[in-house]
C-alpha cells in the first residue's frame, strides 16, 4: 500500500485552490479516497477566502504608487487605530442626525396632538381659499402610521447606535459603549495624536 503525505493533502484541500481531481494528480492518492478522508476527517475548505483575499492585496498592493503603499505598510494598530477613530466620528455624526429626528417626530406629534384637540383642520379649497373642516379619520390614522413609523425607525437607529441590541456576550466596540461627551473627547485626542505624529 502507497505511503501519502496526508498532512500536505489536507493542507492543499483547505486552501481551496485544488478539485478533488487535482490533489488527486498532485499527490496520488484517487479522488474517491481523498474525499473520504476528509469527510471522515471533517477537513474544511476554510482557507479559500482568505487565500483570495491575501492574493487580491498582493495584486493591488503592487499596482500601487509607493505613498499608497506606505500607507498599507503601516501596522495593524495603527491602522485599526485610523479606522477606529473614523468610524467613531461617522457614529457621532449620526447620533447627531438621529437626536434631530426624535426632536422632529415629537413635533410632529404635538402637532397632530393640537389638531385632535380642536377637532378642525385647515384645507385649501380649489379656489385658493382655506376652511376648516372636521378631522377625517382616515387622515388621523395616515398621521399617526407615519408618525409611529418614523418613531419606530429611529429608535430602531437609536439602538443600534449605542448598542443596545448587541447580543449578549459579544464584545461591543469601545467607540459604542461611550456617551457623545466621551466619543467628542476621544476623537480630539486620535486627532491630536496622529498630528503629533505626522
């Protein structure tokens, strides 16, 4: 019985690079037996992604003029530093938003509220002229299906914003779990710091 360098047969079929056809060729053994062994061994072609991911970088990092590389020379830190602080203020900048937006919908509900108080609503008729006319209902409940609506969206933003909806036991970003105060002083420090270094 042939002797096969299973370690390396495995090691080519997590790569994801061969058919069962061609580690076949490359190390010998038939398909039939190579693909039993890994479902006996429950071998997964875990690698292929990063393969073609590591093999995309490669390509572009060489098409690239040397400041661009220089840039992706820099290490994981400071680039996950760089991202963090960017994300950070895209993350402000819509904690902002989403504040004006519950400011407009409590509006739009104190105004609809007003508007049920009195029981009227002013319409411009075909004439130009506006009158007063009683509340429709259907027009009460539009209101109020585009007034929940918009105050379920942005809550639903809100949540995910300051992570509140994070499943539990899965690390939130730190950037999430700060308040704006908090978020406004670390970006003016990133900021600093990377002047500082620049």
């Amino acid at each position: 019985m042939a002797r096969y360098d299973w370690e390396a047969i495995r090691a080519d079929f997590r790569t994801g690079r061969y058919s069962l056809q061609q580690l076949s060729d490359r190390h010998g053994p038939n398909k039939s037996t190579i693909s039993k062994k890994a479902d006996k061994e429950a071998w997964e072609k875990d690698l292929s992604d990063a393969v073609r991911q590591r093999t995309r970088e490669k390509v572009s990092r060489a098409q690239l003029d040397p400041a661009a590389r220089e840039v992706l020379d820099k290490s994981d830190e400071e680039l996950v530093e760089e991202a963090a602080s960017q994300n950070a203020a895209i993350v402000h900048g819509h904690r902002r938003h989403l504040e004006r937006y519950r400011r407009l919908v409590g509006r739009y509900a104190d105004l609809l509220e007003g508007q049920l108080e009195r029981g009227m609503i002013a319409v411009q008729l075909k004439s130009g002229d506006v009158a007063e006319v009683d509340l429709p209902l259907d027009y009460v409940g539009k209101s109020m299906a585009a007034g929940t609506q918009a105050l379920e969206r942005v809550v639903k933003l809100e949540r995910q914003s300051y992570g509140m909806d994070e499943p539990a036991g899965e690390e939130v970003p730190e950037e999430r779990r700060l308040s704006d105060e908090e978020l406004r002083n670390r970006i003016a420090e990133l900021e600093a710091k990377r002047k500082v270094e620049a």
